[in-house]
C-alpha cells in the first residue's frame, strides 16, 4: 500500500461525517509524504484548506490543479520553460492526489486522471531528453507506464519503478530523479491492478503478475538506446511485487523493496477496511472473495531462495502497514549474498518521512550495482 494506510475513524460525535472522511484522507496523505513526492507545501496547505471548508477532496485536488496548470501554461507561453515544466508536474500532482479517495465507477476518475497524466507528460515534453509514454502489449490491453533517461549518457542501466495498492508511478517521480543524476534510467510503470494499467486499461492483478513484469524487461532490453542491465524497485504492496519479479526472472540484476513485506494481505488484519482497496486492485466485487484470493499472493521460502540479485530492503521499525518482522523475512529467506537492511526507528511506511535520505541511499545502490558490469549474485 501507499496510499490510505489508515481506516476511516469515527470522530466526536460533534464532527461532521465529511470532517471525519476529510481527517482521514490526510492521516493517510500526510504532509511528509505529499510533499517528498512531489507536491509544493502551498499546495498541499491549499488542498488541506479546501478540504476543511467543505470541498470534496477529489474536488480540492482538482481546483488547485487546475489554477497550476493554467499557470503553466503562461509560463510556457512566455518562454519560461524551467518555470512551466515544474508547475505541470505541480499540476499533475494535485490531480494524482485529489483522484485517491475516488472508486473507480466515480464518474469524476477517469476525467482526472487524464488530467494528471497530460500534465506530467507536459512536464516530460519539456525535459532533456524528453518523458515518453509506453505502452506494452500485455493480455489484449497494455501496461502503461513512462520512460525517463538521463541526460547525455549513452546506453544506461533502467530500474523498473511502481508502487502498491493506490500510490502508482506519478508518486515516485521525485525518487526517479535521483536516479537520472547518477545515470540511471528509469520506467515509471503501472501495473496490474494499478493506476493508468487499471483505469485505463482495464487490467488487474491475477496470479501470474509476474509475467507482466517480464514482458517490461523484454520491451526495455529491445531499446538499443538503453543497456541490457535492468532493476527493480518497488514500493509498499510493489515492494512485494519487486521481490516475486526478481525471483522468477533471472535478467532482474538489482532489486530495492521499500516498505515491503512477504503476505500483501497482512494489512487486513489490521485495517478491515481496506478491502475495498483489494477489491479495486483485484477487480473483484466481493469482499470475501477479494481477501480469499489476497490471501494467495506470498512469499514463499522457495519463492524466495530464488532471489538471487543484490538486494536492498528499506523499512521503518513503527510501520504498522506492514511489519517490520514482515521485510525482515523476507530479507532473511532472500537468496542473494549481496543483500543489504536499511532500517528507519521512526520511518513511517515507505519511509515518506526521511525522503531525502531515502532516495540517496535507494540511488546510490542501485548506481553501484548497474553501472557495475560485475556479477554480485
């Protein structure tokens, strides 16, 4: 998971019921974690504000979007194209946070969601070199996502990047660009059941999900202008599926599990109402068939023997999303000789509160090891 990590509480029985679903997005979307992924601090204070007032939450992101995005395009206009691609990507994360909360049947989600995707790819034209949006063939649709390489480095390593349950790509741009600067190229990619893939596509999570994974590592190692050395690095629920990837395809050379645990369906024990969440991700419309077949996604002990790349696990001791106990298993039954624990003892989930250090100690991993021609397996 890497959005809404907290049930809906019931608050004093003098607060509104749009006050308490209010409180609850933002103990889900703090702070720390808006703005290390990408929001601007008068951003998320507007949204936070509009929301309060009464706004629908979706609606909030919206407005404040919108009124970047208008913004610019003025810059754009005028010729001030540093200032223009920073606001679109301001833009694009307005929309991206505003659309969480919002099931996908809401008639307002798929409007959104383009929204935030034509603004990062606004943002992308105007990078160097430029953002490009993928699609590859995967099961009669496509698995979407965006390929972002560095600057004048010929043929680079790429890490295939994604997030959980309901935080996808868009989030981990800001970790992306760490990356670039060492010479990393990076897909930024949705998979089944998540984001762009999902809404758009109409693709969910099945068993065999990683075979979906291995077609992204045939579409990356078929660009001549990228080297054959790939990674992964999966966030939350992704961090999950990062490790189940790297298990069953040899051609994964790195791989990062930040916030990540051995048994997705472990935070149903803990908050029941995340099923709809399951449900979504799974398109599944019963709740009890939904945690039924969550329970089939583990790690096993021979899954994980398989493990064999260098691997990084990154975890904070409090996080009740997923365990602590939970990264450490799979740690422990990874197979890799290279293998690295970074342990936060105040890290929330995913680590949105130390993302600076986060992000350069992610980097410079996986840096050491693809720009490496050596073996570390």
């Amino acid at each position: 998971m890497t959005n809404t990590e907290h049930d809906t509480t019931t608050a004093a029985t003098d607060t509104a019921p749009w006050q308490a679903e209010v409180d609850a997005h933002k103990r889900a979307m703090p702070l720390q974690r808006l703005i290390g992924n990408g929001m601007d601090y008068a951003d998320v204070t507007e949204l936070y504000a509009l929301a309060d007032s009464g706004v629908p939450w979706a609606d909030a992101g919206a407005r404040v979007g919108a009124r970047i995005a208008a913004g610019a395009a003025d810059a754009a206009a005028a010729g001030h194209l540093l200032t223009a691609r920073a606001d679109y990507l301001r833009a694009s994360a307005c929309y991206r946070v505003g659309q969480v909360p919002l099931p996908d049947s809401d008639p307002r989600k798929k409007p959104m969601y383009h929204k935030l995707i034509e603004y990062y790819g606004a943002a992308g034209a105007l990078a160097d070199p430029p953002v490009e949006h993928v699609g590859i063939a995967y099961q009669d649709a496509e698995l979407r996502g965006w390929l972002l390489r560095p600057a004048g480095v010929s043929r680079p390593p790429v890490v295939i990047v994604m997030g959980g349950f309901d935080g996808w790509r868009e989030e981990y741009h800001v970790g992306a660009t760490y990356l670039l600067a060492r010479g990393v190229a990076v897909l930024l990619v949705d998979g089944p059941g998540q984001g762009e893939t999902r809404v758009l596509q109409g693709l969910y999570l099945t068993q065999g999900v990683e075979k979906a994974f291995s077609a992204m590592v045939d579409h990356l190692q078929a660009d001549e202008r990228l080297a054959d050395r790939v990674g992964i690095w999966g966030n939350s629920m992704g961090g999950f599926l990062a490790a189940l990837v790297a298990a069953t395809d040899p051609r994964i050379a790195a791989c990062t599990v930040n916030g990540g645990t051995v048994r997705p369906a472990e935070i149903l024990d803990r908050y029941h109402r995340f099923i709809t969440k399951v449900q979504a991700l799974l398109g599944i419309s019963d709740p009890d068939e939904a945690r039924s077949v969550m329970e089939t996604f583990v790690l096993t002990d021979s899954t994980l023997s398989s493990l064999t790349c260098p691997l990084h696990v990154m975890h904070g001791t409090p996080d009740q999303v997923f365990l602590i106990e939970s990264a450490r298993a799979l740690y422990d039954g990874a197979g890799a000789t290279d293998k690295t624990f970074s342990e936060f003892p105040d890290g929330d989930h995913c680590i949105y509160n130390h993302s600076h250090d986060k992000h350069t100690r992610i980097a410079d991993w996986f840096a050491d090891r693809l720009n490496d021609e050596g073996d570390h397996r």
